[in-house]
C-alpha cells in the first residue's frame, strides 16, 4: 500500500540502511557489527567517565538521529582542572542560563 501511494504522489521513500559504528573516544561501542535502521546506539565509558548527549540511533551509512553532528562522548565530570586564559580551573561548574523575555511595543 505505502509503495502504491508513493508511486501515485511521486514522493521516493526516504533512503535507510545500516550505519557503521562510530569510534567512541573514551569509550566502546557495544553493538556487534553494522546498526540497523532504528537501531539505538549502545556505548559504554571507560571507568571514571561518564556518557553525556541525547541517544542516537541509526538513520543510514554513517548519519545518526536525531542530529548526527552530535554523537554522545564519554567525558570526565568530577574533579576536571582547566587551564585557560592564562588561569587555572578546577572542579565542577553548575550554571544555568536563561533568556529573559523582552517585551517590544509600539507608541
């Protein structure tokens, strides 16, 4: 039925297929082998890391969903030391931001 009214509108299905796994730095990939269309990627951290970003599952070749520039990453949280500016960090940083609304109007 769906081929038959993609071929009535002239729409092409959108292209799927099996992704190869990334290289996860820090970390390891634990699926076997290629992902299947849907397929949820599944990384586990080395010890002392933690994985961070939204889920990514498999949409074809070696694209991602739900934003394939943004693979999740296994990244160190505690007790991290920044050097930068001419200045030294150390520890964890817990700020959020938010917009404030701006009203505009007229005269």
């Amino acid at each position: 039925m769906d081929d038959n009214i993609c071929l009535l509108t002239g729409m092409k299905r959108p292209p799927t297929g099996m992704c190869y796994p990334p290289v996860v730095e820090n970390g390891r990939v634990l699926n076997s082998g290629m992902l299947k269309n849907g397929e949820k990627l599944e990384i586990e951290c080395d010890p002392g890391l933690t994985l961070v970003g939204e889920q990514n599952y498999c949409v074809v070749q070696n694209l991602y969903g739900p934003d394939s520039r943004i693979i999740q990453a296994c990244v160190q949280i505690d007790n991290e030391d920044w050097t930068g500016s001419g200045k030294d960090y150390n520890g964890r940083s817990s700020q959020h931001c938010s917009q404030k609304s701006v009203k505009t109007g007229g005269r």
